[in-house]
C-alpha cells in the first residue's frame, strides 16, 4: 500500500529505490545476456514494430513543463536522444542506433521500415498507451521523475552494466557479429547519457516533486513503471 | 500510435469499396484472432473455477465503469457529423442505463456497470468486494491505452467508430455464450444474468450503424488502412484485459496489481 507521506527529496529517492530492490527480486532487468541469435533477432524485431515511441514521452514532458530552466534542460534531453549529430556531434537519434544495432543481426532497412509501420504487439500498445498517458496527462515533475525507473537502472549498478556490455560483446562475437561496436552501440550510449539523465531525473524529484499529493503519484508511476516488466 | 505514417506506396491503390472494406475488417478480426480468448473459452467450456470467475468479474467492473464509459464519450465528443454522433449518444444511453431517459421512454434498464455488479453477486461477491479491487496492472495498461487512444489525437474520429465497432464484434462474439455458461456451468440465478440479455441487444443494434459509418466515411485508401489498425487494437485491448484473468487461472501466482 502507497502513501502519501511526505518526505525529503533524499528519502523519496530512497524509499524509490527500495521498490526496485523489491521488484527485480522477481523481475531483473533484461538485456541480450545468454540469449540465442534469434531470440536476438525477434527482440529486435519486437522493438522496431510499431515505432519509437522515445519523441512521443520525452516531448510531452516538455511541453508540460513550466520551469524555464528545467525545459530547456528536457529540450537538450530530447537533442540528445533525438540525434547529436544534428548539431555537429558524433552520435544518432535512438531510432537509428536501433537500426545500427539490427543491422548487425541481419536486419535490412526495408524490414525496418516495415516493422515500425506495422503493428506493435499488444502487450507493447498497452504498455505505451498507458505510458504516454501518464507523460502527457501527469503534472511534469511525476513524468520526469519517474524516468528514473529505466534510466536509473544504470547509475544504481554501474559496474553491473559495464560487465554486462562486456558479456554481450563476447557474446555477440561469438555469433558471429561482424560490427559489435555498432551492434552495441545504443547500450554503449545508453550507459552514460541515462545516468546524465537519471540525475536530472532526481533533480526534479528534489526540486518539484513536493507535497503529499505529488510524492504519491510519484509512488504510483514508479511502481506502475516497474511493472512494465513482469506485468 | 508512433507508427511511421503511410507513405506514397501505401496509398498508390485506390480505396475499397465500403462492402469490401466491411469484409475486410473481418478478415483482420479473423486472421489476429481467429480463436475465442482462452478464458472465454474455459467459461464456456465450465472448466473455469468459480473463484477464477470472480477475479475476472471483479477485474472488469472497471472497464464497465469507466473505460467503457469515457472511451465512448471522448469518440463523441470527436464526432462532427450529427447522424453518426446521435448513435453514438444512444450507445452512451445504453452504458450508463437507459434510465436516464425514463422521463422521455419509460426504460428502467440500469448501467452496465449496475447489471455487472448485480451479476456479481449472483456469483456470491459483494458490491463493496467489487468495487474495491485493484486491477491487475495489464488491465490497468490496457484501459488506460484504449480511454488515451479515444480521448486524444492517436485515433480520429472515424478510427474511434472502427474502434467502437471491433469493441461491439468482440464483445458478442466473447460474452455471447457467456450467460448461458453462467446457467448450465455455474448455478448462476437467471435474474443475475440480465447483464447479458441487455448487452447482446445493444450491440446488435450497434453494429449495424457502425458497419454503415465506416463503409461511409472510410472513402480513401488513408482513411480505411488508419480504420483498420484502431479496429487491430481494439481488438488487441480488449484480448489484453482477459490475459491477466486467465493467468491469474493458470499460474501459481497472482498477477501484478496496481499499487
């Protein structure tokens, strides 16, 4: 049962935090670790169908937030997982890391195209209907907030996640990957920028998330998040 | 609702005629789920356990109380053409009890939501155990998907009648052999079960309008491929809020629940 007691900023992080303890007893958090070639491939393929949906939540917190600075802080989140390259940097938006990651396990981007035209699985459209729902509809610091669940992930282990991209690199070449650098790319990127993000993430919480009434909708989201796996 | 949109080469053929795209519709009901939803066809079958049947009758009270209710009343509010929004305003009638226009008809058939609560305890539940539950969390994704999709800018109007329409196949084809189940398989009384008499009349007075709207309305190609993905999830939504139910059934443990 959730609360709506109110704590410091510090202690809402920490009882956060106990809630994903708690969860990925049952439910680690997945990546590619020990798994086949083709269920690789059908990951991927799962998360090409029915687009990127990375614009659509991160967009709506930007559009919501009232706090100047925060925004343009939100504005340089969406640079950065929209494309660095944009503006002269070296790394591409997360559609198409995905796409530099599937086209190491044998993907073409005819397929590509085809899968993000098409249909998501069910349990991907409920999942991202509920998401987007909570980003455009909840008040923005619950929204940013609670981009701690995924990209918090990385800062609370972050020796876990470096071994982790180590294992599936020798995995990978051992399947015989020909570019493991781009077929890893995206959690390569992803390692460094989430705990850049997951801090502005907690930021806000400190800053934002602040009555009774926001910490336990903070709470829900968290919790909800969590669930995404394992539901 | 992130789909790359349709380009040139999707749109290069001309649209179906509106019997065709009708029957096309169908063929994508059948070809995604060509099958009754496993817990359906356990209920049917008597092979349910009454305590099964309980976590699904109180799983779904929400969906009748309120995805039903507010998934319908946003594609209404999206609906500028008078003839097809006038149906849609019978249908919300039809959820929220047609008793709310007893001054005008005389009807005195409650809500969905009522006949389903009454339909529970006829299974032996309590109103209060009903409406106190807390969802299994994929219902809760699924119901929260299919009120954003309704309310906001996903799904046009025309794709919220495609929407309403795959909600009224699947819900005769699912809960049609329901309350006849209820009788044979479970001791249900026959005055609990009202909940189904009424349900199958509305949708089938439904279906029809829907099926005119779309065959209407869905003139260009663009128009009928957007149609029929809102009707694939709807279809999607609505298989989802059965899966939590079912494994709640078939699994040593209870499903995920919203906090």
């Amino acid at each position: 049962m959730i609360t709506n007691e109110l704590k410091s900023g510090d202690r809402l992080i920490e009882e956060l935090e106990g809630y994903r303890r708690e969860h990925r007893k049952d439910f680690p958090f997945r990546n590619d670790i020990g798994k086949t070639k083709e269920k690789i491939i059908e990951s991927k393929q799962d998360k090409h169908a029915g687009g990127s949906d990375n614009h659509r939540f991160e967009g709506e917190r930007y559009l919501n937030c009232t706090d100047k600075s925060i925004r343009r802080q939100q504005l340089r989140k969406l640079v950065d997982e929209g494309g660095l390259d944009t503006f002269g940097g070296q790394v591409p938006s997360h559609p198409m890391l995905d796409r530099l990651g599937s086209y190491e396990f044998g993907l073409t981007d005819e397929e590509i195209t085809r899968l993000e035209k098409g249909d998501p699985s069910p349990e991907k459209l409920i999942v991202r209907g509920w998401w987007v729902h909570l980003n455009r509809t909840q008040h923005w610091s619950i929204a940013i907030g609670s981009g701690m669940v995924v990209e918090g992930e990385k800062k609370v282990n972050p020796e876990k996640e470096a071994n982790d991209i180590k294992t599936m690199r020798k995995e990978y070449a051992e399947m015989g990957v020909k570019n493991v650098d781009n077929a890893l790319r995206f959690a390569s990127e992803h390692a460094e920028v989430d705990v850049d993000h997951t801090e502005f993430n907690e930021k806000v919480i400190k800053q934002f998330v602040n009555t009774p009434e926001l910490q336990y909708e903070l709470r829900k989201a968290f919790i909800l998040r969590l669930q995404n796996q394992g539901f | 609702m992130s789909e790359l949109p349709y380009g040139p080469e999707d749109l290069k053929e001309p649209a179906l005629s509106g019997d065709a795209f009708i029957r096309f519709l169908h063929d994508e009901k059948a070809k995604k789920y060509p099958d009754p939803p496993p817990l359906v066809q356990s209920i049917h079958d008597g092979e349910c356990s009454k305590e099964h049947l309980k976590l699904w009758v109180k799983d779904m009270y929400l969906y009748w109380d309120h995805a039903m209710v507010y998934s319908t009343g946003a594609i209404f509010v999206k609906t500028n053409d008078e003839e097809v929004r006038t149906q849609i305003l019978r249908k919300l009638v039809d959820i929220e009890g047609k008793e709310v226009v007893n001054d005008l008809t005389g009807w005195t058939t409650p809500a969905y939501e009522e006949l389903w609560l009454r339909f529970g305890e006829g299974l032996g539940i309590t109103r209060n155990e009903i409406q106190s539950w807390k969802s299994f969390t994929r219902t809760h994704y699924a119901i929260t998907a299919l009120c954003m999709l309704s309310r906001w800018w996903e799904w046009t109007w025309l794709d919220g009648i495609a929407s309403l329409y795959a909600g009224d196949l699947h819900g005769r084809d699912t809960l049609g052999g329901v309350g006849e189940a209820m009788k044979m398989h479970y001791d249900v009384p026959d005055k609990s079960l009202e909940f189904f008499r009424v349900y199958q009349e509305d949708v089938a007075s439904h279906i029809p309008w829907e099926e005119k709207a779309l065959a209407h309305w869905c003139c260009t190609r663009e128009r009928q491929l957007t149609a029929a993905r809102a009707l694939r999830k709807r279809l999607d939504i609505e298989n989802q809020l059965l899966v939590a139910p079912h494994r709640a059934a078939t699994s040593e443990r209870l499903p995920l629940q919203v906090p």
